[in-house]
C-alpha cells in the first residue's frame, strides 16, 4: 500500500484529495497538514511514500520549502 502525506491549507480541499486518494484501495492518506512544521513532523511519524504539497500554505509556507525538507526524507513530492 503506497502511503501519502496531503500538504494543503484549505481543509475543504485536503478532504476532497483525500478521497479521491483513497477511491483506489492502493493508497492511503497517512496525513493531512498544512505547513512546513507539521509535513516535517509527520515525515518522521509516518515515513510516507508520495506527498501531495500545494505551492501556497498556512503561516508563510511554501510548496517548494516543504518539497526541500521532505527531499531530506527521499520524500517525492
């Protein structure tokens, strides 16, 4: 099973992404966050597969900051 880390701010959307994910019973949603602190924090918690990041996060995060961080993890995103 390919576990997926959602990095998004809009709750509504991360909701949407998460069951669109999980309609293919491969995939799992480990978790859903919403800025650099907490992708990093469940990186380490979870070890996902893929993560799903959007460019423009909560409390001045970015996509690309978060794609950095994860990378140290061997992380895609």
């Amino acid at each position: 099973m390919l576990k997926i880390l959602i990095v998004e701010d809009d709750a509504q959307l991360a909701t949407t992404l998460k069951y669109l994910v999980e309609d293919n019973p491969r995939y799992r949603v480990v978790a859903r966050v919403d800025d650099l602190d907490g992708a990093v924090d469940a990186a380490r918690q979870y070890n996902p597969d893929l993560a799903l990041v959007d460019l423009q996060l909560a409390r001045g995060s970015t996509g690309f900051s978060v794609a950095v961080r994860l990378g140290d993890f061997d992380i895609p995103c």
